[in-house]
C-alpha cells in the first residue's frame, strides 16, 4: 500500500502531465490561429478589442 507522500507525488505528477500536454495544445492553437508570432502589446489590443466590442 501507498503512503500518503506516494500518493501526492503521483497526484502531481499526473497533474503536471495534464498542465504540460494543456501547454503543448494551446501552443499548437496558437501557431494555427495565426497568433503565436503577436506581441504582447497586440494581444492587450485583442483582448481591449473584444471586451468593448470592437
């Protein structure tokens, strides 16, 4: 039987896994929407754009 310390670290361990594989897909998104090459002054401009509904 596990201890407790097994199971925390084999509860981050696959919560770091779920983070990684979240990263890879949003960078992916990112490359096919055409947004991964944007500055961080466009993307405040993106952002600014869609809450006033511009």
């Amino acid at each position: 039987m596990k201890n407790k310390l097994e199971v925390n670290i084999a509860q981050f361990n696959m919560q770091s896994e779920k983070m990684l594989k979240t990263m890879q897909q949003l960078s992916a998104d990112a490359v096919h929407a055409g947004a991964f090459e944007m500055s961080l002054d466009e993307i405040n401009a993106e952002i600014d754009a869609a809450r006033n509904g511009r």
